[in-house]
C-alpha cells in the first residue's frame, strides 16, 4: 500500500504525508510544474502542465492497493479501475458505489457551465474537513493494512 497524492490544489499534501510516515508507507506527491513542492519523506514527481498531465501520471502509477487522494472523479474512476482506494480532500471515500453519480454531476456541471451558467464555487475550506480527512485516511489505512 502505497499513499498517491494529486497535488495539484489539494489542500491536504502535508496531513496524508504525515500519516503515511506515520504508517510506515510509501507516499508520492504528484504536481505540475506551476506547483512546487518538498518533502524529507515523500517522493516528488513534478510534470509537465497540462489539464491532465498530473493525473494520468498518477494513473499510470497506480496500482492495486494503493490509497490515492484526489478530487478528480475521472482519476478516481481509473484508479478503482485498478483496484485502488480513493479518497478525496474532506476524507469522502470514493468507490463503486458512488463513482457514477459523483462522474455525473461532474457532466451536468460541466455542460452548464458551457451553457453560460454561473454556478457556485466551493465554499471557504473549514478545519473539521481536515479533520474528518485525517480520520478517515487513518481508519482506510488500518482497516487494509497487511
């Protein structure tokens, strides 16, 4: 089991770090190259920018087991792809169940949006969302460690 981290806007790179040092696990940050990132523990892969260039590294990495964290539904749908865990940035575990209706809304959004509709961002990050992802990457990692 290995932490895969897409960092590019993920505002929980340091948190899954942690925990994957605490843990004893690999962990590989992967970010473009309008993103710099270091780590006295992680693996940096820096790539090229391009709307898709961190992630389909990422993809191209994983493998069955690992714990990616992203919140990109078309990642997220690769990864489970290949038997992967997947969590997104407020600890949502993403997975068979509800990968086609979160792929949908991205649809809808997406086809609004093209349609000149303003839609709303994310609201302001709050400190329970980091908290709820540490809690639930740590209980993801002790429920499959080997």
């Amino acid at each position: 089991m290995r932490i895969l981290i897409d960092a590019d806007g993920c505002p929980v790179v340091k948190e899954s770090v942690r925990i994957a040092k605490e843990h004893g696990l690999e962990c590989v940050i992967v970010a473009d190259t309008a993103h710099r990132f270091e780590s006295d523990y992680a693996r940096v892969i820096c790539v090229d920018q391009g709307a898709d260039s961190a992630d389909l590294r990422i993809a191209n990495l994983c493998e069955k087991g690992d714990v990616v964290i992203t919140q990109d539904y078309g990642l997220a749908a690769l990864c489970l792809g290949k038997n992967a865990f997947v969590l997104d940035q407020n600890g949502m575990e993403i997975n068979a169940f509800n990968i086609d209706s979160l792929l949908q809304s991205r649809y809808e959004s997406k086809r609004l949006r093209n349609a000149g509709v303003r839609l709303k961002g994310p609201a302001k990050r709050k400190t329970q969302q980091t908290k709820d992802f540490i809690e639930a990457l740590e209980q993801l990692i002790e429920r499959n460690e080997v």
